[in-house]
C-alpha cells in the first residue's frame, strides 16, 4: 500500500480464482502498487498504468524472500480526492469499478460482481472458452473468475464480508480514528497474526478541497493495535526517513541474484526493531506494558488532534511539515527506550 504526492492512494491484496497462478517471474501486486503511484496523478489513471503493466509484462512469481512458493493474483483498492476504484485481476484479465458512494473494501477474494465500468477487452470471451460462463446469464466477474458465492459475499463469515460489516456500521461518519480502530479489529481477521501477520498500516484522509493537504498515516511496524499511526503529508524538502527506511544490499542482495532467495539478509528498520522488542514487554510484563501502550496510544492521539486542527483551519507550516513523521518517530522510539 502506499500513497503519492498528488494524493493518490493504492492498497492491494492477494487474490485466488480458477485462472492458474504463474510461477515465472513477472510483476508482483506490490511492483504494480509502486509503479502505478510513480507514474499516476489520479486514481484512474494509476488504474490505466496497472493494465496497461499486466498486458505487456503479466503478474507472478514468488513473493515470498524464501524457498516457500507463495503466489496470487491480485486486487486494488485505488483512490484520489475526487473518485475511488476496485482492480480486480485473474492472471492478464481484469474487471474495473467505479466506487459511486457509501463504503467498499476489499480482501483475500473477488468482490467485483455485476457492475464492472472498465474491463480487459477479451474479459468475457476468454471466460467462454473456458466453460466458466455460458454467454447468456448476467455476467458476474467474481463468480464466473472463481468459487466466490456472489449472494452470500457481505454476510458470509470471512475477512471480506467482517471489513465490509465494521465499515458500514460506521458509514457516513467515518473519521481517522474510526478507520484506525477497524484496522486493529482482531476477531474480524482484518489484524491478522501468525504467519501472516499485519505487517504495517495505513489510513489516508483525502479532503476533496484542493486547499487542503492529504494526511497519511503510517505504523511502519507489525500489529497496528500495539503501534502509532503517525501523520505524514507531502511538502517539499523532506529527507529520507532514515529511521523507518529497510537497509539495502545493493549487488549483494540476495533478491537481485540467480538462483533467486538463496539467503535472508535482515530488512528490519530501527523503528521496528525496536517495536520488536517493545511490542513483547506489552505482551508479557503487565505494569510496564500497559504503561507502554498507554503511552504511545496518547502520542497517536495528539498527533490525530494536531491533524484535525489543520484540516479545520486550513493552516499548514510547510516548514514544520517536513519533519513532522520522522519526529513522530523520534518520540515514539523515546518511549520504547
């Protein structure tokens, strides 16, 4: 996930189907994510960027920095301050929509059903061929792309249809904080632990006056419900963000040689070694790590006042901006030492 400077947002998840997944490598949904906020300064166009990607280059390959094969297709959630839309895609096939109101999400399946506003140009004809559709039903991307029962899709128990029931309960009065406290929903799936485990988060406020600046926020560490979302906001001259930034290896890197994945080099950040060690103090020294937690909850939530204010009056310093992530960091690393 990630955003860009013309307040462009993309968050992506992996998806199966009927389509067989490519072992060979080809673009990951990450690269796709990357390049299509490189290169993009509106929501849609991001959307072009990615098909355009997946025609000419395909998608695939082991995403995984291990000899453990893990593969999929993918779906993206895209959006600008004036429009949002799904990307939902089966191997080099895709159907697009347009997100009209009220609340979407997406999750570890497809959800485009019948209303597709974009779609790859052979989309259904290929699904003939297959079997998979008989040319005379409403066509039904999600359900004729995989084993997706369209019908139960929002009230089904799973990841999807839980994101779907935590958003509209909150719909029409969703804030910063509310976007944040579904993102730490456990029971739901949304915060997911194990293996697979949330890795980082992102809550993005995209006002739709052009006076305003986008406001991101990003944990930058593991489990958003014992992290800080910290703000951040595109003004000129920021230095890299040293802290929160996973060391390179250059032509050492093992991801950079063939055979690929031979060795796991250590990408952790300062930041999150040291949430590491922090996140098991709340877990297993009850005084200390209730303090902690307390602590850092109260920083997020100055910081979230400190947002809003900016948002209601309109009054951005540029200057102060241009530190205003990396000093958040600095603090929250001052409670974890």
């Amino acid at each position: 996930m990630g955003a860009n400077e013309h307040g462009v947002c993309i968050g992506n998840e992996a998806v199966w189907g009927r389509e067989e997944i490519c072992d060979d490598e080809a673009l990951l949904g990450m690269d796709l994510v990357r390049l299509g906020l490189e290169r993009a300064d509106t929501a849609e166009k991001a959307l072009t960027v990615i098909v355009d990607l997946l025609e000419k280059y395909g998608q695939g390959g082991n995403c995984m920095e291990s000899h453990m094969v893990f593969t999929y297709h993918n779906s993206f959630l895209i959006a600008d301050r004036k429009e949002a839309w799904v990307l939902e895609t089966s191997g080099k096939y895709w159907a697009a929509e347009k997100v009209e109101g009220g609340v979407r999400n997406i999750s570890n399946q497809l959800s485009i059903t019948t209303k597709i506003d974009r779609e790859h140009p052979e989309l259904k004809e290929y699904a003939k061929s297959k079997g998979w559709w008989d040319g005379e039903k409403e066509f039904d991307f999600a359900a004729t792309y995989s084993y997706v029962n369209t019908a139960r899709m929002t009230t089904s128990r799973g990841r999807y249809c839980e994101g779907y029931k935590l958003l509209n309960k909150h719909k029409g009065s969703i804030t910063s904080e509310i976007m944040m406290e579904i993102l730490r929903d456990k029971e739901s799936g949304i915060n997911m632990e194990g293996g697979f485990m949330t890795t980082g988060s992102m809550v993005s406020v995209l006002p739709q006056q052009p006076n305003l600046p986008c406001i991101h926020f990003f944990t930058g560490t593991p489990d958003p419900a014992r992290s800080v979302f910290k703000p951040f906001i595109f003004v000129p001259n920021i230095t890299q963000l040293l802290k929160t930034t996973s060391p390179t290896f250059g032509h050492d890197d093992p991801v950079k040689k063939q055979p690929r994945f031979q060795n796991k080099p250590d990408r952790r950040h300062e930041l999150y070694k040291k949430h590491e060690s922090a996140a098991v103090v709340m877990e297993t020294i009850e005084g200390q790590g209730k303090e902690m937690l307390k602590e850092i909850q109260q920083l997020e939530k100055q910081k979230i006042s400190e947002m809003e204010s900016i948002l209601q009056n309109g009054c951005l310093d540029i200057n102060q901006m241009v530190n205003l992530f990396s000093q958040c960091v600095d603090e929250e690393l001052k409670i974890y030492s």
